[in-house]
C-alpha cells in the first residue's frame, strides 16, 4: 500500500517537477539512460533524496492509465538485460530500482532513482540535467554545472590540505633529491630555448629545500601537505596521515590464482612506485604468433605504461576511504587497483575528447606529480597507454568499475601481457590506418565483449568484424596475412625516434635543408599503407614537434624556409 500511495502522491503534484517523470508505454532503453542521468543530477541540485520515473501515468492528465512496459524482460543495446546494460553504460556506477506497483486503476512501473554521491552521472559519456520538465546536456548549462560538482564535494581536496603537526624533519631526504632531480627535469623539457637549460640546471641545484619544494607545488609557503607526506615523507611519518592506509601493495600469484608472494611499500611513493616497478618480473617474450612474422623478443610490458597505471592510482586514489593501493602480477596480466569513483564520464570520453575533465579529487597531488615528471600532462596518459598497448599488438587496457565488500568504489586496470587473438594482431599489423575508436571496437571483439548496435555497424561496415551477435569475431578475409616480410615492415613503418634521427643527422652534415630536402629524405621510408597527403601530414606534424621541443627552427617565410639545428654541432 506505501508504494500505491507514493504514486498517489507524486500524480497528485499539479504538474511534473524537475525530478518527477510520467511516461505511458515508452520503453526506448537510451532515453531511459538519459533520463535515469538527468534525474538523478538534478536531484543533486534540487537537493531531494529521490528522484521518480513513472510508467502508467498521464503525463498531462496524471490519470492512472496502466502501462504495459516490463522492466525484467526489457532490453539495452545488444540483447543485454535493461538493468544490466544501464549499469554499464552509466558512470559513475548508479543506485537505482524498478517497482512494479498493481494500482486499483491499473499497472504502474516506478524507477527509484538516488542522486549520486561522487560526481555527476554520465550516460554513455555525456551527462544530462533537467531544466523545468525537459531532458538537456549539463554541459550546456555550465553554471548548473559547476554548482552540481562543488554540491558533490569535488572541490574539498585533501591532498591539498596542510598537516599542522608535519615539519620538513618528516620527509624523506633521498625523496627530496629524487625529486630535484626530476622537477628539474621538468623545468628543462618545458623551456624552449635549449640556451636556458643549464642555467635552470644550475639554478635548481642552488635552491634550498623549501624553495624546492614550494616551487614544486608540493609544500604550501613552506608549509607540509598531505602530498608532500605522501610523495616524500620518511616512513616514520605515516601517523601524520592516520587512518590513511598509504601503502602499495604487491601481489604475485600462479596460474591458479594462488598468492605465491606479497609485498608492502610504504611512502615515500615517490620511491616506493620504482620499488614496486622493480617486483614486477617483466620477462622476454616472442612478440608475434607463430605463422605470421618471424618472432621479435620484447619485454611482456611496455615499462612506461606499468609506470602510467601505477602513477595513475597514487594520483587518483580516494585516500578517505582508507585502503591500499594494488597491484597484482598473474602469469600473463597485471592488475591495478584504487578505491574512489572513475570521475571523467568514461574511458571513451578522455579517449576521445583528449582533454582533462572539469575536476579532480587530488589536485594538488597531481599538480606536483606532474611537476615530478610521475604522471603525464593531465588528460593524455590514459590515451598514450591505449596507443602504446595498439603498437606493440598487445590488447588494450581494460577498465573496470566495481565495488568493495565494504561499498566502496573500485576502479581497476588491466595490462595484458599476452596476444590473445591471433586475427586481431595480424589486422593491427595489416591495417596502420584504423584509428583509436576501431581498434578499441576490435579489442572488444577479441575479448569477447558486447558491442552496442551502432558500435557493430561501425565495425560492419568496414569489413572488420564477421558473425551474428553476440558472437563476433574480427575478419577472417580482412585478417589473412600474405606472409610477404617485406611488405609489411613498409606498411609499418619505423618509429619516430628513426625519422627525427635521419633529419638532425641530415643537418648535422649539411647545416640546413628546405622542405624539399626533408621530404627527399623521408618520403621513401614512409609507410607504404599512407598515401601522398598522409605523408606530407605525417613529416610536418614530425617538424612541427621537434621545433616545438627546441630541437630544430626555421628561419624564412614557409615557401622559402630554411632549416637548421637549434643548437649548431661543435667544430
């Protein structure tokens, strides 16, 4: 009876509110996920600890008219069951509940939706807001927007805040001059004009701790903060951060999921995570398959991506919720874990858009593990793991977003260090021109994942995928490999560092060169897979890096320009 009259009392309302919907027999799983969105964000703003979707309800009249839509047999995308697949497709991970009510005037559906606690709920990567009674993207409304993240929390930033009790006796002193070292790193990558380099060397050298640190971003006007604590802090000095748990925590187990041994670091992180890196028996392995190319030995993962994941959990770690952070080797995959809620709308998103999110939990933290040469530039490491993963032919990182026993929230990274479908490999090493969402739809194929409907006519229509769902399977006719060696080390091509090599190299020897030099030099070693306009694209955005970077300038209007050295050789 409470749910009948819970109806009663939301129809009894002169007109649909900002978190009240009625609908009849509509059942359209994307619109549902859109609303579920808005609903729940703008119960955030409304400040209500419920949000309501009605089926059965005259959305003019609020007349009880009954409503044939069954949420336990409907579907999402992909055959998936509705709840399921809006579970999935929202992010954060979303509290809600269907009711099936049996009302004196006929059958009604509620969907209990709660507000998210965290950060705004993304549907499919895109985040929604109601705005009177109509459905909207938040991003169109950026003052909603940035209420609803500081309602949520997201500006209290406790990597940022001041320990009184800490003094700079608590940090480490080998974690002060690891992190010299590095921020003076950063400094010169950053400063174009390779002149200034060893002035800055000398200059970091010469500063003393507090101005080290301070300019660093790590302390506050010579004041510790819990990242300084975290980043550098002697061991000892862990109680300045209870009940934090800041340790890492490494795992190795068999084939058979049995722990073979453990280990704990403690901070400082900034030499814990090269410990931790060190455990990790990153062993040869042939890279190719059997029956495609002659094998190549490489190490089973890239180091810079164990580095990137690694980092990424130290820098994106909810260190209120009081656990550790994980790191897991099996025979053939490594396994990162961090409590605290996935904050960008998806994976998809930053892959995407390449471009930081509004907000993060750490700011401060990751400002100065940037500043430490820890992290990449915000916004961009996620995607270089994914590139890096593509150009070794390994699978792509997986991402998942889970919950601990206790409810926390989970986010967990998965490093292959194995091929696992033949077909897939031998498609990357044809097919150089795929971009970044293909590969990712054919990672999910070889993974045996669901595809949405518009990712498998994506796929479809570019002949890379075979089978009916939910059984996919990457191309056979596309996949077929010629066994000519030859022809595909043209069509991969070289790496960059190769390229970047032949023009200093070039103008070491002669000291300068046009365009048509360059391109003279280039363009027979390009990939044969690229036509004539890739080609020229792909030289220039090489020159325009390496002037970016102070490695070479151009002197002259484009059509007559001349190229040199920044920094001439020596006699």
């Amino acid at each position: 009876m409470m749910l009948v009259d819970l109806v009663d009392r939301l129809r009894g309302q002169p007109r649909e509110n900002t978190v009240v919907e009625f609908k009849s027999n509509w059942d359209r799983a994307e619109d549902i996920g859109q609303y579920l969105s808005a609903l729940a964000n703008t119960a955030v703003l409304e400040r209500h600890d419920r949000a309501w979707l009605v089926w059965g309800i005259d959305d003019a009249t609020h007349d009880v008219k009954g409503t044939t839509f069954d949420p336990s047999s409907a579907k999402g995308e992909g055959n998936q069951p509705l709840v399921m697949w809006l579970t999935q497709k929202i992010t954060p991970r979303p509290d809600f509940r269907f009711h099936e009510i049996q009302h004196p005037d006929g059958r009604i559906v509620v969907l209990e939706i709660h507000p998210p606690r965290s950060a705004p709920l993304a549907f499919g990567g895109e985040r929604y807001i109601r705005i009177d009674s109509h459905k909207t993207r938040l991003s169109q409304h950026p003052d909603k927007e940035s209420r609803l993240w500081a309602m949520l929390g997201q500006k209290d930033d406790w990597s940022g805040e001041v320990v009184a009790e800490a003094s700079l006796d608590d940090l480490d002193p080998q974690a002060i001059e690891a992190a010299r070292r590095r921020f003076q790193e950063y400094l010169v990558k950053s400063e174009p004009d390779s002149q200034r380099h060893e002035q800055i060397k000398t200059e970091v050298q010469g500063w003393d701790v507090p101005t080290l640190l301070n300019k660093a971003r790590i302390t506050k006007q010579g004041k510790i903060t819990r990242s300084a604590l975290l980043l550098l802090g002697r061991d000892e000095a862990a109680h300045h951060l209870a009940p934090v748990d800041a340790k890492i925590t490494w795992v190795l187990r068999d084939a058979h999921n049995r722990t073979e041994s453990s280990q704990h670091f403690n901070i400082p992180v900034l030499l814990s995570t090269e410990k931790v890196s060190g455990r990790i028996r990153n062993v040869t392995v042939e890279h190719m398959p059997d029956g495609t190319l002659f094998p190549t030995a490489i190490p089973r993962y890239d180091a810079w991506v164990m580095r990137e994941a690694l980092h990424n959990c130290v820098a994106h770690q909810d260190y209120r919720l009081g656990g550790k952070i994980n790191v897991v080797e099996h025979p053939d995959r490594l396994v990162f874990t961090n409590l605290g809620q996935f904050i960008p709308p998806s994976v998809e998103w930053m892959l995407e858009h390449q471009s930081p999110p509004e907000h993060y939990r750490n700011q401060w933290l990751i400002d100065g593990m940037i500043r430490l040469r820890m992290i990449d530039q915000v916004g961009s490491g996620i995607r270089r793991m994914f590139e890096t993963q593509r150009e070794r032919f390994f699978p792509l990182p997986d991402y998942d977003f889970s919950t601990t026993e206790q409810g926390f929230p989970r986010v967990e990274v998965t490093i292959s260090g194995t091929i696992l479908d033949v077909k897939y490999t031998q498609l990357l090493m044809k097919r150089g021109d795929l971009d970044l969402r293909q590969v990712l739809l054919l990672d999910k194929v070889q993974k045996r994942y669901s595809l949405a409907a518009d990712e498998v006519q994506a796929l479809k229509q570019a002949n890379l995928i075979e089978g009916r769902s939910p059984n996919f399977f990457v191309s056979a006719k596309v996949a077929a490999w010629t066994g000519d060696k030859a022809r595909y080390i043209r069509n991969r091509g070289l790496d960059d560092h190769y390229y970047r090599k032949l023009i200093t190299d070039y103008l070491e020897k002669y000291g300068q060169a046009t365009r048509q030099d360059i391109d003279s030099l280039l363009l027979p070693k390009l990939p044969d897979v690229l036509d004539e306009s890739q080609k020229s694209h792909k030289i220039r955005n090489l020159m325009q890096a390496m002037r970016r970077e102070g490695v070479i300038h151009r002197e002259g209007g484009r059509a007559t320009a001349i190229w040199r050295l920044e920094t001439p050789p020596k006699a």
